[in-house]
C-alpha cells in the first residue's frame, strides 16, 4: 500500500483527511462514478417498464431506481477507494478526489458502506430478489472485478461483465419478482455489451493502463487480439438482443432497431481489423457502443408489448 495514502484504521489526523474539509460536494458525486450509475439505472428503467408492460407502479419505480442507484454508487465508491493508489498514475484519473486528497480514505469509505446499506434496505423492502442481485453484483465490482482481476488477468473485463449486468435485471425483478426468461434476456444483452465496448475504451487509453499496471487485454495480448476478440460478443449480442422480440416482450420496431443496430457494430467492429487509424476507430467504436445501449433500450421501453394484459 501506498505509505502516502490514509488507512482505514488511522485514528491520526493526516494532511489528506485536514483536506478533505475542502471537499466539496461535487466531489461526493464525482466518487461514485455518476456516469456509470445514470448509464444503469436508464438500463434498469428499461428492464421495469417492460416487465411492467406499461401498467407502471411509480412509487415502485421510484424505490427501486434509488436503492439500485445507491448500490451502483457504493460499488463505485469502493472502487475508488481500492484503485486510490494507481489512479494517481493514469492521466484518465489522476484528477479523482481520492487522487488529489480532497477526501480522506477513511470518509470514502465510511460514506460507501453507508450507501450500500441504505440501497440494499431498499431493494430489500421491494422483494428479496432483487436484494440478492444487488448484493451479487456489489461483490462482484468491488471483489471479484476491482481487488482482484482487475489487477491480475485479462479476464478482469469479462468476468466484472456480470456486475454490470445486474442494474436491469433488478429492474426487470421488482416486477416480476422472479428470475424468467426476461430478466436473463436483459443480462445476456449487457453481459455481452459490456467487453466489446470497454475493450474500445482500452485501446484508446492502452498506454494510461500500461503506466498503471492494469493487465487489460489491449496491454496484455495487443490492439489486433484485442479487435478480434471483440468481433465473438457482438455477434452473440445480436441473437441474444432479438430473444427479446421472440419472447413476446417487446414489438417489431424493437426487432429491426435490434437487427440494425447489431449488424452496424458488426461492420464497425470488422472494419477495425483494417482501420489504419486505430484510435480514430477505438473512438468512433466506443462511441458507437454507447448509443446502441441507449437508443436499444429507449425503443425498447416505447415498444413493450403489454405482456400483463
């Protein structure tokens, strides 16, 4: 551990704990990861809306997306905390509150543990289901992902594929409280989103990883592995994305959009294997990859067939 950085058990006051009175409150916010948890809970609004099949329960809606939200925001809080140290040496987060000592250690993780309790008591009082997949996806962020193969394997992207795929499936869940066909259709879709689209982000930011020790696949086994390897999830993407259409979920605007939309980042993601300007591609890729999610799970919820009727 870095001697610099606070510990938890220090009892002393430190030069970063006296600078974290200038804190502000931005800088709460900016912890856990506001992005990432807005990209989520649109994610998870989708998964409610069509397991609702337009009767919507909004107070529902509404404790959900917030106990969701301050789970997401936890696990955020917790990575920040654990990649302190190396965040000092990526440009991409040398400029985090932790990385600049505007907040102690010590607070950011009394206030990540106080997030989580408080969002998991919430998806608790909606069923247990959805507790459970909050549960699940926190440990695997902060554990499986961020303490340990984020720093040790390649498969650090795959496999914290399953955290990131928890937010819609807890959506899907507080309605139908029950882990169907829908709500596996919604993992399949982000699990297989998520390394294409990361890999993109890697490649732009390979030396920054480099620099901080991380072994993503780009550093590891090169940008041309790296291209290939993410041609097998966006095709699967594809299929998995239409299920939902066969299920019966959702309408046939939501089928071509799927279709369109799959068989477009296909085409980006072979022509990357020729893009003489890697990061030309890596940015338009990556892009790309977040307006697929997006625009898939707004046609998505104004297309849900109402599979309660």
């Amino acid at each position: 551990m870095n001697k610099n950085v606070t510990t938890v058990d220090s009892m002393s006051p430190t030069k970063g704990e006296r600078k974290s009175l200038q804190a502000t409150w931005r800088d709460y916010v900016h912890v856990t990861k506001p992005r990432i948890v807005r990209t989520n809970l649109v994610a998870s609004f989708g998964g409610f809306w069509v397991a609702s099949g337009w009767s919507i329960n909004w107070w529902l809606l509404l404790f959900m997306l917030l106990g969701n939200g301050l789970v997401m925001a936890s696990a955020c809080v917790f990575n920040n905390w654990l990649d302190r140290d190396l965040d000092t040496m990526m440009d991409r987060t040398k400029d985090r509150p932790l990385a600049q000592n505007k907040i102690s250690p010590r607070t950011v993780f009394i206030y990540g543990v106080i997030l989580g309790i408080v969002g998991l008591s919430i998806l608790y009082f909606i069923n247990a289901i959805t507790a459970l997949l909050g549960i699940v996806g926190w440990l695997v962020y902060v554990f499986v992902y961020t303490l340990w193969l984020k720093r040790t394997s390649t498969w650090s992207t795959s496999i914290g594929g399953i955290s990131g795929a928890m937010p819609p499936m807890i959506g899907y869940c507080a309605v139908s409280n029950e882990l169907d066909a829908g709500a596996w259709i919604l993992f399949g879709i982000l699990f297989l989103w998520q390394p294409p689209h990361f890999w993109a982000l890697g490649i732009l930011r390979r030396d920054d990883y480099k620099n901080a020790g991380f072994p993503l696949l780009p550093v590891v086994k090169g940008i041309t592995r790296t291209k290939y390897q993410m041609i097998p999830y966006v095709i699967a993407l594809i299929p998995v994305s239409i299920l939902f259409y066969t299920y019966g979920y959702v309408g046939m605007v939501y089928l071509i959009t799927a279709i369109i939309l799959g068989i477009l980042w296909l085409i980006i993601s072979l022509y990357g294997l020729k893009a003489k300007n890697t990061e030309k591609w890596a940015r338009f890729n990556f892009i790309y990859s977040l307006n697929y999610l997006t625009i898939l799970f707004v046609v998505m919820i104004f297309n849900t067939t109402n599979v309660n009727g």
